[in-house]
C-alpha cells in the first residue's frame, strides 16, 4: 500500500518533505502541492517533477483526496489547515511548532482523536541516529534511570533563515507571541520530555536580546539568547538556546544513574561519559584515552554510513515519516505520543508566557 499524500506550502522545508517521501515509493508519494501563492506550488512541483500543484487548498482536498497532509506553513495556520485536512478524511503531519498556543493544540489533538486520524508533528531529531542511540542505552540498562537533561540548540542569525528573518519586519516569526524562541524552542524541549516524569514540570525561565539594536522595528524585540530550568517529580532538564555561542551547537546530555551520554546531533556522535577504573593519577589519566577511543569508533561508524550513502541530513526526518506511514497503513500508535505533543506545547507555552510576563513587568 503507497499512501497519496499532499503537501501544503511551499516554501524551504517542502523541498526536504519531497526528496524524503521520493526515497520510499513502497509507503506514500506524492501527488500534489499546494500554497496560496501559486507560483510557489507550480515551481515545486516543476523542480520535483510532480503531476499537480494548486493555489486552492479547498480544491486540492476535493480533487486528490489525499490520504495524508503535510502542512508545511507558518504555525498562525496550522489549526486551520490540519482541521479541514482531519475533516476531509486525512491523516496529518504538523511541522514544528504544532500551534501557536497550547489550548489550540490540545484542540487539534483532541480533534484527531475524534475522527481516528494520526496526527505527528515534525520533531525530527527525536528520529535522529543520536536520539535512537540515547533510547537504546537505556533499553540496555546502561545508562540506568534518568536523573538529569541538557539540552543545547544553537542558531545562526547570519544563515538563510536568520537573514530572511532580520531582512523583513513582516515576516511570520515576528507575529508569535515568543518570536524567534517560540519557533525554535521545542528543539530543545522535545528532547527532555520522554525523560521527564511530570505532565506539568515547575519551569524557570532567563531570556534576553545580546545582539545590538540597529533596526528601529519589532526585528529588535527578538530575543536570542534563551535559558530553562525545569523541575520534574525525579528527573530534572536544562535547555539553552544561542544565537551568539560558536560553533553552533545541538547537543544533548543525559545523566543517568548508571552512565552519563553525550549525544552530537551535528557529528552525529554519541559517548558515554567514561569513569576513573583505576586509584589515583593513573586513574585520572586514563579516561581521556577511553574518550578519544569512543570518538575513534563513532567517526568510523560515520565514514561507514557515508560510504553506503546512508549519512542524510534529513536522516531523522526520514525516519519519522516511514514511522509515521507505517503507524497509518498498520493501524498502529504513532511515533509520537500524544502525551508527549501535549507536553511539549505545555512547556512552550510557560516559556512564553514567562517571557511575556518579564517583557510587561521588567
């Protein structure tokens, strides 16, 4: 069974949706594209050589009933788009972040929930070999229980995306109530919410603009540098996002009660803290080679999968969607819970509204 599946909006990531989805011919094509500015369709259906793009959402549901939807446009639309996609018969994916607010989320899960359809949302990196590396140590009893989460996201103001977004004060990012932080923030907490054992944590917020203000408009208001603190019943997480720390960093670390792991989302690698086995100086001597060994082994693993062609960027992003797909077609749960999509809007949203809460009361 190959699932017909419709992306909506046409910008960056759908060009990333397309290349991926092309990879698996035996779970789902696609056969239509779809945004409000129709050039942008028609131009990415010609780069990727797809049948039919349409400036009309209405009329892409009516004419390719689609069976799954990918909704690939700001976040201020997502609830609309992914509700009439969930009406019309479709299973849907959500790009990050999954809505604006999170009453809007829970209202568009619950939604799903009614009409039987899946519902994921685009955190890839959860999908990552690093993550599923971190998840594997724990089935194997090495790491132990989770005692403790860093999570680090880094982001280049100076990229495309940082560019588009300092070039234009009307752009969609500046129109969340978080900004800048609110569109990338669930990178950082999507990765402490499977550890954490609460539903509603206690949660610590600092954020502040370390870049100068040279525009004059809302671009300044942007703040870029981030830091969370967040308290659960047994486990605790800090996050921090930086706009300024260089190289730019995705990193996470996870302390257990048997071993600490250090995942490279960017290298791609994973270490287990290494632990003095011997009494004194040589004991402290030896850990640096264990580490340097570790590095060794990760490096050859990654030449290995670059040989086989099998080192993506998208790995992640790959890998959700043949979950994703696979949860559809084999009437399973999706590779996402539920609780968890819950639980990161939650926390997003007490980041914002401490944010906004300092920015009223400074």
């Amino acid at each position: 069974m190959s699932l017909r599946v419709a992306i909506v909006g046409c910008g960056k990531i759908a060009d990333g949706h397309v290349e991926e989805i092309a990879k698996m011919p035996e779970l789902a094509s696609v056969v239509a594209v779809c945004d409000r500015e129709p050039l942008m369709a028609e131009q990415l259906a010609w780069r990727y050589g797809l049948a039919r793009h349409y400036g009309d959402y209405e009329e892409l549901l009516a004419r390719e009933k689609p069976e799954v939807v990918h909704i690939t446009t700001p976040p201020q639309s997502h609830l609309a788009l992914a509700t009439r996609a969930i009406d019309a018969g479709a299973h849907v994916y959500v790009e990050k972040p999954l809505t604006p607010t999170y009453a809007d989320s829970v209202r568009l899960v619950e939604h799903a929930e009614r009409a039987e359809r899946h519902l994921t949302v685009g955190y890839t990196y959860l999908f990552d070999p690093p993550a599923v590396a971190m998840r594997r140590l724990f089935a194997e009893g090495v790491l132990g229980a989770p005692v403790h989460v860093e999570s680090t996201y880094g982001y280049d103001l100076s990229g495309s995306y940082g560019q588009a977004l300092l070039a234009d004060p009307s752009h969609w990012v500046h129109s969340l109530p978080g900004g800048l932080i609110q569109n990338n923030v669930d990178h950082v907490l999507n990765k402490m919410v499977e550890l954490l054992d609460d539903d509603q944590p206690s949660v610590a917020v600092e954020a502040w603009t370390r870049r100068k203000q040279r525009f004059g408009d809302s671009r300044d208001l942007l703040q870029d540098e981030l830091r969370i603190l967040v308290r659960a019943r047994d486990v605790s997480a800090y996050g921090t996002f930086s706009s300024h720390a260089r190289p730019v960093m995705h990193a996470q670390r996870v302390y257990g009660t048997l071993g600490t792991a250090h995942l490279d989302f960017v290298g791609r690698t994973v270490t287990l803290e290494p632990a003095p086995s011997l009494p004194g100086a040589l004991g402290r001597l030896l850990p640096a080679f264990s580490s340097a060994n570790q590095y060794a082994r990760a490096g050859l693993g990654n030449v290995w999968r670059f040989a086989r062609s099998d080192f993506h960027f998208f790995a992640g992003l790959n890998r959700l969607f043949r979950l994703f797909y696979g949860s559809i077609i084999d009437r399973t749960p999706p590779p996402i819970s539920r609780r968890d999509i819950v639980r990161v809007s939650w926390l997003i949203e007490e980041v914002v509204t401490r944010l906004r809460r300092r920015e009223a009361n400074p």
